[in-house]
C-alpha cells in the first residue's frame, strides 16, 4: 500500500509544529462553542433562528460527517475547543510548555474498568435517546454543550491526560471507529527507532512537548481509533520519526478490532442512523410524537425500541450471520472474536448511512445557515444582509439520486471489507454481506 | 462452485430488474384527485400519498392548530395554511417517483422534521435504488468470487 | 513566558468579546414576545403609552406563527413570526386602555391571547353607548328557535323581484333590521298577502339590502379569520377545533358537576336558530362572547361596522344572495 508522507514537506511540519496556528484554531472554535453556549440560553428559542442549532447541528455536524470524519479522521478532534480550558488548567499553560508539577490536576490514573468506550457508547446512546429535543431546543443544546464542557474540565482536573476525550465523548466515540476509514494518519517512520527510544518522550512527555493526551504510545500505533491528531509526538520526537501520511482509504479495517465495545459501537451506529432515518426524516408522525414526548409513555416504548434495535437486534442478527458464515467456512472456533472481527464490515457501511441520512436534512435546511449567519440570536439583526433569506431545500432534485450512489458505495465497501477480513477471522463473509445488503435496502426503504 | 455462480448471476437479474422494471409497468390512466391534508404538530394525516403519473392533484391542507404549511420536494410547490382557512393547490403529477413534503412555516421544535412523503407511480426512487444495490453487490460477487469463497 | 500571557490574554479576550458585544448590541427597546396561550401568551401584557406620541413595538415569536393587531383600530395585523423580529409603530390619538391581540390561530386557546396598552394623556373619552342588545332588553342567552323554517332557500334575487311589487318601506330601516329576527319579519310580511316562500324570498332580500358587496367581503374575510377555526368554513359548526372544544367543555362540565353548557360551536347552517335571531341578539353574542362556552368576547376586538359585517355575512349561510351585486 502506497503511503504519501505529508510531513515531508517543511512548511506541512512547521504548520503542524508550531503551536501557534493551532492555538489560533483552537481559540477561534472556542469563541465560537462559547457564543453557542450562549446563544442557547440568551438567544431566540426558535431553533432554526438561533446560533446553537443551526450552528451546531447543521452547519458544524454536516462538516463533521461529510468532509471531516470521512477524509480526515480524527482532524476534527486535533482543533476540538471542548478539552482546551481543562488542558490549561492541567498542564498550567496554554501555548508555551510549563514546568511538571505546574497545574493543578489530581493526575489520577483512569479506572481501568472504563478503560474501553463504553462510556462512550452509553454516552452517544443517551444523547441519542433525547436527540428530538437536543437538536431543535437551543436550551437543551446549551444544557448539553455545557455538560460536556465542564464534563472535560472536570475530568482533566481529576484525571491525568484527555481523559473526556478519550472515554467519555458522545463525538468522540463514532469519530474513533469512523477515523479507521480516513486517508490520513499518523504513524511513525520506523518502529526501530521506537524500539531504541529509551526515554519514549512522546508518551511521558519532555522539554518539548507534553506526553501524548491521548495516552497513546504512537510507536504501537496500529490504527486511527484513539489518536487524536494533536501533533504532540511530532513536537517531541528526539529523532523526528513521527510522520503525518496520505494513505489509501480504509486501509485500519485490514486488521479488525477484537473488542466488543468498539464492535457494539459499530452496531450502535448503524441502528441509530435507521432510526433516525425512520424516525426524523420518515413520514409517521406517531414516531416523532413518540420520539419527541419525553417522559411520557410512548416515548418510554420508544427508548424500549430503540436500545433493542441498538444493542439486541442487530448485533444478534449479525452474531447469526457470522455464525452462518463460520459454518460455511466449516469453522468451529468460537463466534465472539469472529462476531468483533466482522463488525468491521460495518464500519463503512455505517459512516455512508450517515452521510445518506445527514444529506437529507443538511441540504434542506442549510439556508438556515446564511439567516443565522446574519442575526445568530433571532435578535433581529442582519450583519450580512442575508437575515431574511426565506427557507428555501437546496438540490431537492439531487437529493435521492446522491443518497443513492452514497449508500451503494457504503454497500460495496463494506461488501470489500466483509471479504477482506472473513479469511482471518476464520469465516466465509456471504451471509455477512447479505447483512449489509439487507441493511442498506432498508435504509434506502426509509430515506426514498 | 457452479451453484454459486448461478445464484449470484439470478440476483443481478433481479436486482436489475428491479431497477428497470417499473418504468415499463403499465400506468394506470390519469384521473382528478382530491386530497385532504391534515396538518398538526408535527404530522401531516395522511402521512403518506399515493399517486399515478400524469393525475391532476389537488391538495387541501387543513391546519389543525397552528399555522402550517407544505413544501413540495421535486415540484418546488408550496401552500401555507391557517385554522380555519384551509390551503388549495392544483397540479399535475408529472414527474414519477418519491418525494418528501415538509413544513415551511416554523411550528414548533419538531418543526424541521414535520415531513410527509408523496408518490408518483410505484416508487421509482426506490427500486430503482434498490435494484441498482443489488446489481452492484452481484457484480462485485462476480468480479471477487475467489475471496467471497475463500 | 511573555508569549504564553499573550496567548492567555487573547483567548480570554476573544471568549468574552463574541459573549459581551451581543449584550452591548442588544436592542433594549420594549419587544413584545409572543409565545402559545397555554405557554402564557404576550410578554408584557400591559404595555404603557401616551397619547400623541408614537409607540415603536418589536415583536417577536418563541414558538409559531403569532400576529399583532390593536382592537378597534384601523390597522393591518402585523405577523409574528418565530425567531424573526418586526417592528411597528403605533400612535394613539385618545387616551384609554386597548387591547392588543393574536390574529393568527395558534391552538385551543389562540383567542385568549390578549393583551392592553394603556395610553394615558389627559381624560379618556366618555364610555361608548351601551350594545343594542341591552337597550332592546334581550336576553342574548335564552334559545330562539322558530317553529318553522324555509321549504328552500330563500333568494334575494326572487325577494328583490318581489320588492318592486309590494311596499317595504317600515321594514327596510336599519333599525327594524337589527332589532328583527328573520322570522319576526317572516311574521310581519303576513300583510303583503305574499305566500310563505315568497315572504322568505323578501326576508332574504331584505337582508341583503341592509349590507353591501364590500361589507359581505369583509365579513367573509374576518369571519374566516377569526370564526371559521371553530364554527367552521361553511358554517357548519364543524370547525377543526370543534371536537377539541367539545371535549374540553366535557372535561370542564364533570369538573363543574354539568353547570358549564356544551362547548359546541354555534351551526349557522340549522335555520331553526338562525332565522330565530335578530342581528342585534348576534351582534350581542359576538360583542360579549360566549361566557363560558368557548365563544370569546370580541367588543373590545371589532369596530361596531365590523361586527355588522360578520353578521351580514352569518346570514349568507341561510339566505342565497347569488344574483345580487350591489
């Protein structure tokens, strides 16, 4: 496979290097996560007036799962303003390197029980469950961002290292597994050079730079999943082995996870982004009532649906197809690994659901962006002019046929993944595949 | 071996069958049709509208709360009614497949996902997707038998 | 170090600045919200003003479509609209207290959504004179049914044909107009020696000739405006808040232990009430409302020409005015 070093080129390095255009990226999204704070609880109510919303759920999530995930991985993570002012406080600088001892963190070990993501899991699951209410309310919005961001505050203050990054953050979870399929990664050079480096700066931290925050020794790195791209390592490198590569797409799936928080994580992707389908952009209006009338009954059968589908139905649904696959293969190891294995397959499969499902909301509602661009708070100003610009669906026409394409490529790759890792999981990956067809013509069911 | 080579070319016959297939399905004859459109926070009853291709289509939206309205995907039509007042639009159903109908007038919270869908004929859109999907993986079987069986 | 504090200092700057600008820019003049009945409607409710002198409103939605209008003004109802702001400016030339209300349905309870702008200035303007209904002492809530309605419905171009060929002057004032039931005049054209259908066919006419193409028009608009939501497009009673009504009426009278009437919107179809009622009783229901049925209290809504145009065209539903132009 062919690799194109990135950090070859001096002015990439020096760019990636320097601290000082990713501070001023840093600040400038956390101005802005902060004016989305407050416009939620100051701002309009109204959603699609209102910065929070419109902000946030179209105009950052349609960067985030059209461009960012699927062609820089975790590059949303390296400029993520949310662990900044706990990072701060941790480490007693923001921009310049600060003596050891200098912050005020505990500096505590995570508990190695969570040390999986099924905190994120759990935690993309319950903002899923209340998505009715936390993408149209700029209060709930607020409520949740807030959390989030005293939620990473917190946790630097007690925990060593990005601690919310790393375990807690809905985001993060689904940018980890969906990172593996990104053309970029970082690597190092040589793991010679690693396996010679007595001090490892780049995990412990030196005169250079802070020990990695993501707890990550990149000399192991394998696959994109838990490097958040800060550029750290290439600070503290002795020996400038840290590389920043072009590579081809996918190229982590070639070797399959064997953990199941990071298969169900796959799972849980994949039935959220049919319920959604189902649910947000589907003509029923009794799901949506459902849905939307929290605390009551029907949203109570909701949630029961909801988690069955997640984490009961379409894993045991899967765990049958690689089992059908295993006795194909005449295979009688046992499923588990094989079952971890083959979520791969759904990896891509996944992140094209949700391109699919984000195109059918992003492109008819992205005229909100330019109204909200000029009177952000629903206060009556127009700064740009374009405040009155009317709601307006853009490229209805293209909609479906785009959806299309997108989901079959979703289809063949997650069809070429099945394949290329059923050999070593010991499986024949047809019923697998058919898995992933059978998903995907629902899919196509509910968004046509 | 032969069986599943056999199998995987009936499923590109099927899938491309599906595709193709119903754009030469028999259209029933045009006629006038009237729909009643009920529209309340955050549905539209029915939800779901059924046509043929070339039906003169007349939609009444009756508001059932607050102010409503309805935006026609594909069509680029739109009406806006109040209680009391229901909205009338006319127009002949030229164009096959499905298409979504959304609020345009801001309802509520879940106004951004009050959305109805209207069909054309049998659902284009979809077997033709469909169908499509199927024909690709039963290409792609053919192009990587070897693995596939492995 | 001196770089670290420069990057401290502007990260703060920048965090406090996108979050102090806006408060610094915020618009502080009165903005009027507008928010779902049950959601408590305007904020404020009461809104101080001098006469003479102009009033500038922003008004803004924190749900769905609301409207502005000033009742007894002459004035377009302004749009609320969710998240966006519009401006208007109201002047009052007499001191007094008015309601401002919704104009646009926005549920159940949209008619509860008032509220007063007291404008003060010097003395208010002595009090208008009493409804018609109070000076010709009827009791606007006792049932009027007539014992026998049209076998057709009567034409004013017929009854017009027929005006030429009998005298209508002591039925044709604005007076006995309002102050006469349908019936009433029915009974009393007994003496033209017509028959019973052409004496319906002249009620009918007789009723047309007391408004005007313009006035039936603007009737018909505040009607379905204001009216149709509950007693329905047609007339019929059947509007699409009917049933919310009734069953709300439901829950109120088992609570009331049935003192609360039905919450059944007036059917201006059933002639068997209609001919029995007399404009001025209408205008009476109208101006008071309903007191406790549903039926809101429009008086400090309509002008007195206003009503008499929603009246006129309540009538429309009996009567075929088809063939009059005037």
């Amino acid at each position: 496979m062919t690799r194109h070093e990135l950090t070859r080129f001096p002015l990439i390095k020096a760019l990636l290097k320097n601290r000082w255009p990713q501070l001023a990226v840093y600040a400038a999204l956390l101005a802005g996560f902060i004016f989305a704070i407050f416009a939620g609880f100051v701002g309009s109510p109204v959603g699609n007036h209102n910065f929070s919303i419109v902000f946030v759920w179209i105009a950052w999530w349609a960067m985030l799962i059209l461009a960012a995930v699927p062609f820089f991985g975790r590059g949303w993570c390296a400029v993520c303003p949310i662990p900044l002012p706990g990072e701060w406080l941790q480490r007693g600088a923001i921009l310049e390197l600060a003596p050891t001892g200098k912050g005020v963190s505990l500096g505590r070990r995570w508990p190695n029980p969570l040390r999986n993501i099924w905190m994120q899991n759990i935690s993309f699951t319950l903002v899923a469950l209340f998505s009715s209410v936390i993408l149209t309310m700029p209060l709930i919005t607020a409520v949740v961002l807030s959390a989030m961001f005293f939620l990473a505050i917190g946790s630097s203050m007690v925990f060593e290292r990005r601690a919310f990054c790393r375990y807690l953050c809905p985001v993060g979870g689904f940018i980890g597994l969906y990172s593996q399929i990104a053309p970029l990664e970082l690597r190092v050079k040589t793991t010679r050079a690693c396996a010679s480096c007595k001090e490892k700066p780049c995990y412990h931290g030196s005169e250079a730079g802070y020990g990695c925050p993501w707890q990550v020794f990149p000399g192991g790195l394998q696959k994109n999943s838990y490097c958040g791209l800060c550029m750290e390592c290439l600070r503290t490198c002795p020996v400038d082995n840290i590389a920043v590569n072009l590579r081809p797409f996918s190229s982590d799936l070639a070797t399959p996870t064997k953990r199941l928080d990071e298969a169900f994580k796959a799972f849980i992707m994949v039935g959220a982004a049919l319920i959604y389908a189902g649910v947000l952009l589907g003509p029923w209006g009794a799901l949506k009532d459902a849905a939307y009338r929290i605390g009551s009954g029907v949203w109570f059968a909701y949630v029961g649906v909801f988690l069955s589908v997640l984490f009961v139905l379409m894993p045991s649904l899967y765990a049958l197809a690689v089992k059908a696959g295993m006795l194909l293969a005449k295979t009688s190891s046992a499923v588990r690994p094989a079952f971890a294995a083959m979520s791969a397959a759904l990896v891509p499969l996944g992140l094209m659901f949700w391109v699919a499902f984000s195109l059918g909301f992003v492109f008819t509602n992205a005229t909100y962006i330019l109204a909200a661009l000029s009177d952000p708070l629903g206060w009556g100003w127009n700064l740009f002019g374009t405040a009155n610009i009317p709601w307006q669906p853009l490229f209805t026409g293209l909609l479906a046929p785009l959806q299309t394409l997108v989901l079959i490529a979703g289809m063949l790759w997650s069809a070429e993944t099945a394949q290329k890792v059923a050999s070593a999981a010991g499986v024949r990956p047809l019923p697998v595949i058919i898995y992933c067809l059978l998903a995907t013509l629902v899919m196509l069911g509910l968004l046509l | 071996m032969k069986s599943a080579m056999i199998f995987r070319l009936l499923m590109l016959a099927g899938g491309l069958a599906l595709a193709l297939l119903p754009s030469f399905a028999q259209a029933a004859p045009p006629v006038e049709r009237v729909f009643r459109i009920e529209a309340s926070s955050f549905a539209y009853k029915p939800g779901q509208i059924q046509l043929n291709l070339g039906d003169r289509v007349t939609l009444e939206l009756v508001s059932m709360d607050v102010v409503h309205g309805l935006y026609l995907d594909g069509y680029d039509l739109s009406l806006t009614a109040d209680p009391g007042q229901t909205a009338r639009l006319t127009f002949v159903a030229d164009r096959a497949g499905s298409f979504r109908f959304r609020c345009n007038v801001t309802c509520g919270a879940m106004h951004p996902f009050m959305i109805g869908k209207l069909t054309v004929g049998p659902n284009h859109s979809f077997t033709l997707a469909a169908g499509l999907t199927i024909s690709a993986i039963a290409i792609f079987l053919l192009i990587h038998p070897r693995r596939a069986s492995q | 170090m001196k770089r670290e504090i420069l990057a401290r200092i502007l990260l703060l700057a920048l965090c406090l600045v996108v979050v102090l600008i806006p408060l610094a820019l915020r618009d502080r003049s009165l903005t009027l919200r507008a928010r779902m009945p049950e959601d408590d409607g305007w904020s404020p409710q009461v809104i101080q003003a001098a006469a003479g002198q102009p009033l500038r409103l922003r008004l803004t939605s924190e749900d769905v479509t609301h409207g502005f209008a000033v009742g007894q003004m002459e004035m377009a109802s302004v749009d609320v609209l969710p998240g966006v702001v519009s401006e208007v400016t109201l002047l009052f030339d007499e001191p007094g207290i008015y309601t401002f209300f919704c104009t646009r349905w926005c549920g159940l309870n949209h008619w509860r959504m008032r509220g007063t702008i007291e404008v003060s200035g010097g003395d208010a303007p002595a009090l208008a004179d009493a409804p018609l209904y109070v000076a010709l002492g009827l009791d606007i809530d006792a049932p009027h049914p007539v014992p026998g309605v049209p076998s057709q419905i009567p034409s004013a171009a017929r009854g017009g044909q027929l005006a030429e060929i009998v005298s209508l002057a002591e039925f044709s004032t604005p007076e006995y107009y309002r102050a006469h039931s349908p019936y009433q005049v029915y009974q009393d054209l007994v003496s033209t020696n017509l028959n019973a259908a052409e004496r319906w066919d002249v009620v009918s006419y007789l009723w047309r000739s007391q408004t005007t193409a313009e006035g039936l028009a603007e009737g018909a608009r505040l009607y379905a405006q204001n009216c149709a939501a509950c007693h329905g497009e047609t007339g019929g009673g059947d509007g699409v808040f009917a049933d919310q009504l009734a069953a709300s009426g439901q829950s109120s009278s088992q609570t009331m232990h049935g003192s609360m009437s039905a919450r059944t919107p007036a059917d201006f179809t059933d002639a068997q009430n209609m001919l029995g009622a007399s404009p001025a009783l209408l205008q009476g229901k109208l101006m008071r409302g309903g007191m406790g049925t549903g039926m809101p209290m429009w008086g400090v809504i309509f002008t007195e020409e206003q009503s008499w145009n929603i009246i006129a065209f309540l009538y429309s539903f009996q009567f075929q005015y088809q063939g009059v132009t005037r």
